[in-house]
C-alpha cells in the first residue's frame, strides 16, 4: 500500500517537473521571439522617440475650429516648439520689412514639423535655401511656419485670411498632403472648445491628473519599436476607407478652396505655389503608383496655379542615403527630408517668381 503511494507519488512530482521544464522552454522561446522581433524592428525602422510634457495646448477659433496658444511653448517628442504672437510656430520676423522677400508656408503637422527642431522645420530648411541662393540684388527672405497639426486645406485658407494683414506676404506656399483632403467640422470643433477651454490637442480633453496617468503608462508602452510597430499596423488594418462619394465631396471641397486662393491672391497682389508633400509609402519604392498627385496638379492646372510635386526629390534622397528619411515610429519627415524639400521650393520659387526675389 505504502509502496503504491509512493510510486504515485513520485509519478505526480516527476509529471509537474516536466510541465515546468516545458513551461520554462516555452517562456524562453517566446522570451527570445519577442526579443528577436524587438531587434529587427528597431534596425530596420530605428527605435520609438520618446514624448515630453509639456504637450501642444490648442483653444477655439470660430473659422479654423481650433488654434495654437500664443506665447506659449510645449514639445514635440524631445523637440521643444516656442509659439510666437501669431499663434504659428517659429520666429514672427517682426523686423521684416517692404524690401524683404514675404513667404508664407502653410500646411499641417509636415510643415509644422512634427518630431524635429526648430532648424529642422521645412520653412526654416527654405528660409536658409533662400538665402544661399540669393546673389547681390537679392532680396532677404523672411519665412514665417504657418502648419499646424492636422488642419485640411479650408483651415489652412482661414489661417492665411486672418494672417494677411499682418505678415503681406508675397509668396505663399501651400504644402499640400493627401489627408488634406479630410473634412473637418470647423463649426462643431469650436463650439466644444469654447465650452470646455483649452484642450491637451494629443489628449483630446483639458489637462487632469487622470489623463496625465494615462499617458505616462501609455509611455512605457512606447519604448518598444515591436509594440508599436504592431498598434500601427492594426491601425492600418481597421481604418475605414473613404467611400468613393466622400472622396470625389474631398476633391469638390478642394477646387473650391483652390478658387478662394486665387481670388485671395488676386486682391493681396502674392503668388502661389502648391507644394505636394508625397506619403512616405510611395517615397518608399520607386514602383509605387501615386495617384493623387496627377489629379492636385489637373485641379491646380485648371486655375492657372504653380504646382511642385516633391516625389522625386524624396526618392532620389531614399536612394542617396540607403534609407526612408522619416522619425522612427512616425512617418513625419526628419531634417534631412525637409532640407531636400527646401532646395526644390526654393528652386521652383526663384525660377517662377524671380522678380518677388530681386530688389
């Protein structure tokens, strides 16, 4: 009897020390995959940038549905980002004067600079463009950094119209990207921040205790590439595509405002040039078809405005450096992009605008 428990005995201890032995196999293993997969993704798409409060503070405004506080600083990612008086990103050039060459750059988070520093930003990139190509008779350019993140062409119009008596340009860029073409309820987006007050823009909420938790945890998450490698593409997989009468509404939306900015520049004697900023999956590869382009530059075309498609600089500057020029885990251009896409603007504006550039 005693024999018969033992045996059992030791039946049971020698069956759970296989379970732990194959438990600790299993563990290892997926401890290694993970950390396999943790490697390859930060060789081939480079490691997270870490976020640092303070975050990007917006508050109503009745055209453009929200805006940047002036006077105000915050960071983006590691870079910090100082307001000015206009409510724009950068220097207000509050010196520039009738002699000086006016540009003004509009756009979203690219031209804003998501991600890089103040020298690093695509108006700051051309501003310097500018000045090494400028010869004896050549005008100082001033260029004033009118992105923010995530406006579509109508803000990105109203920002220009409330800008105007204060910076006269005589040139306007406008960096356009295909998520421009995304409808915005202005209306709506102004109401709530009126009733709420100024919001955390990455928070989508006024700034609490509880939210500030949320995002430091979400932070840790953020240390790993595969992590966030893995939320992007899901992201990717469950965004719904636009359905194809919304899109043709985007592109109807987008002659309209391209008709106002003609008129604008009419009344306000500035030129135009329509910069398209390419998405970096099509700067990527040089098969992949752009089919967005064509169609910005017909619309373009059509009203006699100067276009300048980036696709080419980007790609040739992919093959120069052996890699995507984009931060880690982002997508937004890095300096090395921008600096290439300052030397086309600044190109394509001296050769269509010479006498805006010439004393």
């Amino acid at each position: 009897m005693s024999a018969t428990v033992g045996n059992h005995t030791d039946a049971s201890s020698s069956g759970r020390r296989r379970w732990k032995r194959r438990g600790l196999a299993l563990t290892l293993g997926a401890s290694g995959a993970l950390l396999a997969g943790e490697l390859v993704c930060r060789i081939v798409w480079g490691a997270p940038v870490p976020e640092r409060e303070p975050l990007m503070e917006v508050r109503a405004n009745a055209r453009r549905g929200f805006e940047m506080l002036p006077g105000t600083a915050h960071y983006t990612y590691l870079q910090e980002v100082s307001v000015n008086a206009l409510g724009l990103r950068g220097p207000e050039h509050a010196d520039a004067g009738e002699d000086d060459a006016r540009v003004l750059v509009l756009g979203d988070s690219l031209v804003y600079g998501q991600g890089v520093g103040e020298e690093d930003t695509l108006p700051r990139a051309l501003e310097r463009a500018l000045a090494r190509r400028a010869g004896p008779d050549a005008r100082r350019a001033c260029v004033w950094n009118g992105g923010v993140r995530s406006y579509n062409t109508e803000q990105e119009l109203a920002l220009l119209e409330e800008l105007l008596p204060r910076v006269r340009p005589n040139v306007v860029v406008l960096g356009w990207y295909a998520n421009d073409l995304d409808r915005v309820d202005t209306d709506a987006l102004a109401r709530r921040l009126a009733a709420s007050g100024p919001i955390v823009f990455d928070w989508n909420a006024p700034a609490s205790a509880d939210l500030r938790r949320d995002w430091r945890m979400r932070q840790l998450a953020r240390r790993s590439a595969l992590v966030m490698k893995l939320h992007d593409a899901w992201i990717d997989r469950t965004w719904p595509a636009t359905k194809p009468a919304d899109l043709e509404a985007a592109w109807t939306r987008l002659d309209g405002a391209l008709g106002r900015l003609v008129e604008l520049s009419r009344a306000h004697d500035f030129e135009v040039l329509i910069a398209v900023l390419p998405l970096a999956t099509l700067v990527a590869r040089d098969a992949a078809v752009d089919s967005t382009t064509p169609r910005v530059r017909a619309a373009c075309d059509a009203r006699s405005i100067a276009v300048l498609d980036l696709l080419p600089a980007l790609r040739a500057l992919r093959r120069a450096e052996g890699r995507l020029s984009v931060i880690p885990d982002d997508g937004h251009y890095d300096g090395a992009a921008k600096a290439a896409m300052g030397e086309e603007i600044a190109e394509e504006l001296e050769e269509r605008f010479a006498r805006r550039f010439r004393r």
